[in-house]
C-alpha cells in the first residue's frame, strides 16, 4: 500500500504542475511585459508628456518680449466722433520694443534647459519605480501560481491519504481518528484553495493596472525561475549608483537651475532698455515729425531695490537647499545600494539552502518515514507531517525564490540600471 502512496506521490508532483500550466495559458514573458508597460503605463505616458512640455520653455524664456505698434489721436474734437481722423490736429505712429540687459534671456534659458533635464531625469527615475513594480507583481504572481499548485498536489494527496486510512481502518490496522485527520487535513487545503485563487486575482490585477490593462484580464503562466547574479560588492556598485542613479542626475540639474536662478537674479540689478520710435502726421501744417525715445529701469531707487536684494537672497538660500537635498540622496542612494546587495546575497544563499539542503533533507524524511509507517514503527499522522514538511520546504524555497528576484529589482532601482547593464559596467 505504501509503494502506491509513493508511485502515487511522484506522479501527482508530475502532472499537476503541467495541468496547472494548461489552465494557466500561454506563457508570461517579462521582457515583453516590460516593454508594454514602457509604452502603455500612464503614468509613464503623462511624465512624458510633461518632459516634452518642459523642453518647449527653452524657446519661450529666451525670446524677447513682443514689440508693440500703437496709434494716438492728439486734439481731436469731440464732435468727430467716432472717426479719430476727422478735424485731428495730431496722429502719432508708433512702435515700442523691450531690451532686457545682456545675459538675462541666456540666464533663464539656463534655467529652463536645466529644469527640462531635471524632469527628464525624472522621467527616468518614474521608469525605474514602474518596472520594480511591474517585476514584484510578476513574481508575486509567480509565488501565487507555485502556491496553488502545491495546495493542489496536496489535495490530490490528502484524498488518496483519506481512502488509504479508510481501507486500513476497514482491515483492522489503521485507526478511525486518522481518517478524521486526513479528512480535516484536507478541508483546511480546500479552504486554502479557494483563498489562493482570490490572492491570483487580486496579484493579477495588480499586474493588469501597470500594464494598463483591464484589471480582470487573464495573465498567463511565469515560467520557472534560475537566476544567479555575481556576487557584486559595495565598492564595485557605489560609483555606478553615484553616476547612473535618475534622481542624482535630476537633484544636480536641479542645483544647476537654481544657480542659473541665482545668477539671473544678480542680472536684475542691471537695467532693461526700452527704445519707441514714433511718426508724428501734423494736420494742420506741411511739416511732420520722427521722434525717438529711449528709457530704461532703474532697479535700485531706493523704493524699489529691496525687491531685487531679496531675490537674490532668495535665490542663494534656493542653490544650499538643493545642494543639501542632494548630498540627502546621496546618503539615501548608497544606503539603499549596500541594503539591496544584502538583501539579493541573504536571498540567494536562502535559495540555495532550500535547494540543496533542505528539501532534499525532508524527502529523505519523507522516505524513511514511509519504510516506518510500513513496520507499524510511526503512525499516520507522522507521514501527513513528513510530507507536509516537504511541501513547506518546496514552499519556503519559492518564496525565497521570489524574494531574491524581487530584491534584485530592487538593486536595480537603487544603481539605477538594469542588472544586465550593471555586469556589463562593473570594473
């Protein structure tokens, strides 16, 4: 009777992964999510956009202020109206033009190229954040999928448990409460079961919502995972995180714009020009008039340069904070570099024990609790636990499985680059 337990046993672990598969569909391949998400993500979209539209500021900021073109009526007698024209005794022609000082325009094109870079940046970043997003969801459901297979083998196992114990019960050489137990054993799976497919839905629609996809669209089945990445070290990863990490790069542009802001501000001290040139049509004689006329600003009467001062003000104390948010993620960006290496190295070595030595430890168990059970040296309930161990084993193993591959995009997060590229750029 044990031989077919365990006959029984290897064939269940054969066929209920692949009958899982078959229900599941298709397979899932990562880099094609990765690339719908790229392309489809709406928040990807609307960063974008906004990237677009901060580059478009360039041109604005430095084109000079339109020209003005106007006409005046001088001496026109009320009782012409409404023609201006009629019995005037003066019309003047003119045309206005705003000359900021040299080095203001260059000044805030500084700034907007800067802030178009800082956003750009940030663009990148919100990329990053997607696909460790998009990557968790993906293996969250690959854990998800692993354990509802393991509850179905579990199942399967526990009803043939429950009419082995029935028929050594009916011989004489089993024990009633064995039967209870495989049967309560059993309702628990079943439970267990129907919970699993509620955590599927909900990982799936997770999923779906990075993709912009229907929340209740199906998602195919995630392969089995083999993933091994070099065992980096801080120093290698430390210069890497510092040059490529998205939000370094934006908070650098970001103290740039600001130093523009600063050296704008200093330029406002200087005068802007403002050059009329004006045709004077004189009605009642034969003689018309040019004129010109030339202002300019006086920023520093004294009513008026407290404006200037606080800006300037203003806009050094701008330039330190954004130098001290910067050495912040900087503090922040090499933490969570030396915490991700932690993390995938802790996971791959749990990866590794599971494989290599505890599930092959608890089949051994398994086996020899099965030779005990056939000597009448062990009881039922020892063989439910024993196999229940290997389960818990296999379980652990991809959850440990799942955590390592989602530390890693984690890592990737915090270098801010890919693992692939992270290889290909350590020295």
């Amino acid at each position: 009777m044990l031989q077919i337990i365990v006959r029984y046993a290897t064939a269940v672990a054969l066929v209920v992964p692949s009958l899982a598969r078959a229900q599941e569909g298709k397979l899932l391949n990562l880099a094609l999510l990765i690339s719908e998400a790229l392309q489809n993500n709406p928040q990807l979209r609307a960063a974008r956009n906004q990237t677009a539209a901060a580059r478009t500021r360039v041109n604005q900021v430095t084109s000079w202020d339109a020209p003005q073109v106007g006409v005046e009526f001088f001496q026109t007698p009320v009782q012409s109206f409404p023609n201006p024209l009629k019995d005037g005794m003066e019309t003047d022609y003119f045309v206005q033009q705003m000359f900021p000082f040299p080095g203001k325009l260059s000044a805030m094109g500084r700034m907007a190229e800067n802030n178009a870079q800082m956003v750009d940046q940030g663009y990148k970043a919100l990329e990053r954040k997607v696909l460790r997003d998009l990557k968790s969801a993906y293996y969250e459901l690959y854990l998800v999928q692993r354990k509802i297979q393991i509850n179905a083998e579990n199942q399967e196992l526990m009803r043939r448990f429950v009419d082995i114990a029935s028929k050594q019960y009916e011989v004489g050489m089993g024990k009633q409460q064995d039967i209870l137990r495989a049967q309560t054993e059993l309702s628990t799976l079943v439970n267990e079961g129907l919970n699993l497919q509620k955590e599927k839905q909900v990982v799936g629609s997770m999923l779906n919502t990075i993709l912009s996809r229907s929340p209740i669209e199906p998602l195919g089945y995630v392969a089995d995972i083999e993933a091994d990445i070099p065992r980096w070290t801080f120093e290698q990863l430390r210069p890497l995180a510092l040059e490529y990490r998205a939000e370094l790069k934006a908070m650098g542009f970001g103290i740039d714009m600001n130093k523009a802001d600063l050296a704008l501000s200093k330029r406002e001290y200087f005068p802007d020009v403002m050059a009329r040139v004006m045709y004077k049509d004189m009605a009642m004689t034969g003689n018309d008039f040019w004129s010109v006329m030339i202002g300019v600003s006086i920023p520093l009467a004294p009513w008026s340069s407290g404006q200037y001062t606080s800006k300037v003000e203003e806009s050094e104390l701008n330039v330190q904070k954004a130098e001290d948010e910067y050495a912040s993620m900087r503090n922040m960006t090499l933490f969570e570099v030396q915490d991700g290496l932690v993390k995938v190295q802790t996971n791959q070595n749990l990866v590794m024990l599971y494989k290599n030595t505890v599930i092959p430890q608890a089949e051994q168990t398994l086996q020899s609790t099965i030779a005990s059970y056939q000597t009448g040296k062990t009881e039922f309930l020892m063989l439910i636990d024993a196999y229940r161990m290997v389960l818990m084993s296999k379980l652990d193993y991809y959850m440990s499985v799942m955590s390592y591959m989602a530390s890693q995009a984690a890592l990737e997060q915090a270098v801010g680059m890919s693992i692939d590229d992270i290889a290909a750029n350590v020295r």
